[in-house]
C-alpha cells in the first residue's frame, strides 16, 4: 500500500481545485435548493392548469416536509444515479488514457494503492457531496414548510447513499477494467438497469444489493422494511467489486 | 544485489502480441555509469522494452533486470531505485511544475528539508524555476524538461528516457540533450531514441534495435571505427572517372562513389585495398591527393545494419 497517502492527497486536492468540486456538489445542492420550493408550489401549478380545463376537478392534499423529502430521494434516485455512474466511469480511465497513471505508477506506488486511492477519493466527495445536499433540504424545508424532522431525512438519505456507495464500488471495477469512460459508464448502467429489474423479484429485494434500489423510498415511507441482508449483501458487493478492481488493475498492462 | 551488477541486464527477452513479435529475444547489458543510447527505428520495440523494465508490461518470455533483480518479482524495490519518463509524458494539468515535483518525491517518501532543496535544484535544471504558471499552459519543450526534471527526484541510480527529444522542436531537442549530459557520471541513463545525431550528441555507449531484435552493441567509438575501416576515401589529380570503373570491378570493393576527384569506396577486404589503389592510381598516370579511412557516421552504421531491409 506504498504511495497511499500521497496519491489519495492529490486525489483530494485534485477533487478541491479542478471541476470535479463543482459537478457533483452542484448537482446534489441545485437539487436540495429547488427540490421543497417545487413539492410547495406544484399542488399549485396542478390546480391552475387543471382550472383552464373544463369539467375537469383536481383535489391535492395540502404538501408538506415528506413532498420535499420525496422530491429529494426521487432527484437521487434518478439523475444523481446517472450522474454517479458517468462522473465515476472516469476514475481510473482518466488517469490511464491521459497518461498521469505510467507516470505515477513507474514510481512506488503500487497498483492496489493506487485504485484504492481513487475509490477513497470518490467515496468522499460522494458523500460530502450528499451530505452537504442534506444539510441543504433540511434546511430550505424548514423555511418552506416550518417542519422538517432532520431524523427522517438522515436516514432516508442514508439508505440512497448506500445504494450510491454500491454503484461507486461498481464503477470502480468497471473504470479499473475499461480503457474508456464511455464503455465503463455503459457497463455501469447495464449493472443499474439489471439491479432496477430485480427488484421486481421479491427474493432480490429481500436478500440481495437490488433491495437498496428503492429501499430509500421505503423508509420515508415508514413502510418498516427489514434492510439488514440488502445492506450486508451490497456491502459484500463494494468490498469484492474494489477488490476485483484492485485484481484487474493489477495484471493490465498499460 | 551486487555493486557490479550492469544496470540493466536482458537475457532472451521476448514479447508477443498474439502472432506478432514486439521484442524478439533481445538480448542487452547496459554497464551502471553510462549514458547509453537505445537506438531503433519506430516499431522497433524499444517502447516495449522499457515498459517491461519499468513494470507497465510483462515479458511473455526472458528475463529483465534491473541491477541484478528481477523486475517481475521486484515491484517497488526496483522502481524506488529508477526514474522514468515516457514518450508522452501526462501531467496533472492543474499543478505547477513546483508541485508535481513536490508530489512526485512523495511517492518516493521524499519529504522536508531534502525535497525541498531537490525541488529547487531540479525546476533550476529544467529552466522552470519562476514559473508559476499550471503544468497544462506548459509548451511541449517545457513539459519534457519537467519530465526530466521529475525523473529525478529521487536521485535515481537509473534514469530511463523513453525519446525525450522526438517532439520537440531544435530549441527544445538541445535543452534536453543539455540536461541529460549535465547527468553524465552522475547517474546511468538510458535512452531510447530514433534520432541518431541525439545519440552521438550525449552516449558514450549504444545498442541497435532492430525487428524486436539487438543488431549490435558496443560504444560508439568501437562502432564507428569498425565500421569505418570498411570505407576508403581517395582523391587524385584526375582521371577520377576511369579509376572509379576500375574500382566498381575489383573483387575487394563492394561499392563505389564519386564526387569530382573524390572517391569513396567501400571495401570487404581492407589490406588488398591499401595495396591496390595506389597501384591502381599510379597505373592511371595521376597524382594521389588523398588516401584515407573513411569517416563514418552513427547514422551510415545504422543505415548498414537496418536499412537494407527497408
């Protein structure tokens, strides 16, 4: 693990001074910022389109702090997910296709470091990213709405950043194992849509990493539902997804 | 590890890409001191060589070494002990040239007083020292200084340049050629290169590759001389003409040319030459200006050993 500390510094560094500060970050806060103004006024909006419409009668209930939270995991669940798998589909292939991994590696640093690295690197700037978004729907509900249990909003967001941390792990191996980002984003959304599908299958949501796919919708729902295997099983699934990435890493030539 | 040890050893090195051969059993020994020239023309492998000694590849068969250890097994013994800089060299394009070197010695656990003193000496040798400006607003010229520069940061024991020179233009060929004899006695360097004049410039040893294979392997003096005594140059009073027919007939002459009363010949048999052509001159009736080995350049050795095939 030689080189550890000085490559996840400059992956850290890296993250601060260059775009990679202002994608994900943005995107999460651009969400947590418009997401409980919109479940505000959206009954609204229904209402005085559907009034244009003769006949027509539209009742909605009054919106409160649980629109914004839904609002919030909805946006995560959809856009962030892709925004993850694209972002990350560049991890390890940026820096071999550019050029900085011969560099770097023909120095003491070994390859499992290095691709243990880049994980820690995204993993934090994925969940201070998330984070930050939290703080900021908190927040910003509370000011829409006056309520805003910060309990319900922790664990809801937590439940998606685990299924977030699962397509992290994933897009590790497939970016340590592709020469280009765009062939790593394809195979990650291959992996998303096959996760998506299975949580049609009742077993899966139960017992496997699929069951993290709509779990965050299920606690803000206080459906009760047991997500014991579903996180034992995903957290498996990082621990040999990096793994295999550090062993795929390992034998390519570069 | 024996002090003895040649700073690079290659026994019957091969690397295939499914049917094709990229290295061919190459064999090599490249003494610890010198600065030694890895000549070839492009596809010779030479890139392939150093990826594998520089751990990026893996030989399919043969042994790489780099003083006395075995570069598939040594891992980061043997890269603490090298400094490498690739034909295309990729920076992070938002550091300076100051914090690249400072992170590149982090690799190596370079760190306080002696990094800091490294990293002013080294921007001083590539000419970066007030620099300030981020590494992706750098000319082609002043990326490959700070390559260099950034090779050795860890005061290697070798220094492997993959054709430091072959993008840049003559301004930039010349600041890395100075650089890399500032490093003579000081480091063994190893560079690969197509450009023969490079080689003459700053090697005082050389090896040809040629089709995955070392054609030859001596220091350049030993070259040329060798090479040289095989051309003869004559010029006379007149007559030039005849005695170049004459000549283009001789059984120890297996070439010849001429340039006004010049003529340069190359010769398979040396001694029957020397006895022959002032003969031959005499017998014509003409005056014999000039009788003398040829010069050779690196670049007629390399054209005779790998050009005849192309």
């Amino acid at each position: 693990m030689r080189g550890f500390g000085a490559f996840l510094g400059k992956e850290l560094r890296e993250i601060v001074r260059t775009w990679r500060i202002w994608v994900l970050p943005g995107i999460v806060l651009f969400f947590a910022l418009t997401g409980p103004p919109l479940a505000k006024v959206t009954p609204e909006l229904m209402k005085s389109f559907v009034a244009s419409q003769p006949g027509v009668v539209f009742q909605l209930p009054e919106p409160t702090y649980i629109d914004a939270y839904a609002a919030w995991i909805k946006n995560l669940s959809q856009m962030m997910v892709f925004a993850v798998i694209i972002i990350f589909g560049g991890l390890v292939t940026s820096e071999t296709k550019s050029g900085t991994a011969v560099l770097v590696l023909t120095k003491p640093l070994s390859r499992p470091a290095f691709v243990l690295a880049k994980f820690s690197g995204a993993l934090i700037l994925l969940i201070g990213s998330i984070a930050a978004g939290v703080l900021a729907t908190w927040a910003v509900t509370k000011v829409t709405f006056g309520v805003a249990p910060i309990r319900l909003l922790v664990e809801t967001t937590g439940t998606w950043l685990a299924f977030g941390v699962l397509l992290l792990g994933v897009m590790t191996l497939v970016s340590a194992w592709q020469s280009s980002q765009a062939g790593a984003a394809g195979l990650g959304i291959g992996v998303w849509f096959v996760l998506t599908l299975l949580t049609l299958w009742e077993p899966a949501v139960h017992y496997s990493p699929a069951g993290l796919a709509g779990a965050a919708n299920a606690v803000l729902a206080r459906t009760g539902a047991d997500l014991m295997w579903p996180l034992v099983t995903g957290a498996v699934m990082v621990g040999v997804c990096v793994a295999a990435a550090v062993g795929v890493f390992s034998r390519r030539e570069l | 590890m024996s002090v003895e040890a040649p700073a690079i050893e290659l026994r019957g090195l091969r690397k295939t890409y499914g049917t094709a051969h990229a290295l061919d059993g190459v064999d090599l020994s490249v003494p610890a001191g010198s600065v030694f020239g890895f000549l070839g023309p492009n596809g010779a492998g030479k890139t392939t060589t150093l990826r594998i000694l520089t751990g990026l590849a893996r030989a399919t068969a043969g042994e790489a070494r780099v003083f006395g250890v075995d570069v598939a097994d040594a891992g980061n013994d043997v890269r603490a002990r090298i400094g490498f800089l690739p034909d295309v060299p990729g920076f992070y394009d938002w550091m300076t040239a100051r914090e690249f070197l400072r992170f590149a010695g982090s690799l190596f656990g370079v760190t306080g007083a002696t990094l800091d003193e490294r990293v002013e000496a080294l921007l001083d040798l590539a000419g970066l020292t007030g620099v300030t400006t981020k590494v992706g607003g750098y000319s082609r010229g002043m990326k490959q200084r700070l390559g260099v520069a950034q090779a050795l940061i860890n005061a290697p024991s070798l220094l492997m340049l993959d054709e430091p020179t072959s993008a840049l233009d003559p301004i930039g060929r010349k600041d890395v050629l100075d650089m890399i004899v500032s490093l003579a006695g000081k480091t063994t360097v190893f560079f690969s290169t197509h450009i023969l004049s490079d080689v003459e410039r700053v090697c005082d040893q050389v090896a040809i590759l040629d089709s995955g294979r070392v054609v030859v392997q001596a220091p350049i003096d030993d070259l040329k001389a060798r090479y040289g005594a095989q051309k003869m140059v004559v010029e006379v009073t007149g007559g030039a003409d005849d005695l170049e027919q004459r000549f283009a007939r001789e059984p120890w002459a297996s070439a010849v040319a001429r340039e006004n009363h010049t003529l340069t010949i190359t010769v398979v048999d040396v001694d029957a030459a020397r006895h022959a052509i002032p003969t031959a001159v005499a017998g014509q009736g003409v005056g014999l200006v000039r009788l003398e080995g040829g010069e050779v350049s690196l670049e007629d050795v390399f054209v005779e050993l790998v050009g005849g095939e192309r």
